[in-house]
C-alpha cells in the first residue's frame, strides 16, 4: 500500500499520519505529527538496496516507527524500499539489528526511513 497524500480523491481511506506533513498552530509554528517519541543516538548504520551499493552513515533520529540516517546525498529515491543495518555499541555488547524500511524523504544530509 502506498501512503496516501491527504488530498480530496484519498478522503475516507487511512491516511498514513507519520509522513504527511504537520499543521500549524495558531502561532504559525510546525506541530509535531509523529505518535512515537524519537531518540537522539551516534548508532553507526547501512543502508543498502538491491542492485546498489552499501552506504555508511550515522543515525541522528531512532525511534519505534523509523530513523533518519545521515549518508550525504543517496541515489535513492523516495518510496524505495532499502535494508537498514543499525550497529549498536553499547560497551562491551555490540548489537546488530537488520530492517527493511521505505525512504520517506531525502535530502542532502541523508534519508528518513520508516520501518515495516
């Protein structure tokens, strides 16, 4: 299924809240719109795609629902579906964690991944 947009021909379909883009309050800032809180984390990551290279990168943004890995400028496109690698050092313990997820957006610092 593919996110929906928001607009008039997608009314009465589920709308996929956590990459439309936020409303503003009466004070003209940008409300939040994601449900889950995000953690600020120096998580090394790759992200890769079938036919294409792995690139390293750093996770600035984790939490349940996705993370925003900065890479510099990906030749991968928003709605591609791609394979995180996230490398947790916790110490003594190094963990590894495998997800696929989708680019919700890009831009130059990096891509925004949702996970599924």
């Amino acid at each position: 299924m593919q996110p929906s947009g928001g607009n008039k021909k997608d009314e009465g379909k589920a709308v996929d809240s956590s990459i439309i883009k936020g409303k503003r309050n009466q004070d003209g800032e940008q409300r939040e719109r994601r449900c889950v809180s995000r953690t600020t984390t120096k998580a090394r990551a790759y992200v890769s795609r079938q036919g294409l290279p792995r690139y390293k990168g750093k996770v600035r943004d984790l939490s349940s629902t996705g993370a925003f890995v900065a890479t510099g400028p990906l030749p991968i496109r928003e709605r591609h579906v791609v394979k995180l690698n996230l490398v947790l050092d916790l110490g003594s313990v190094v963990r590894l964690h495998n997800r696929p997820a989708i680019v919700v957006r890009r831009s130059r610092e990096g891509v925004a991944l949702k996970f599924f």
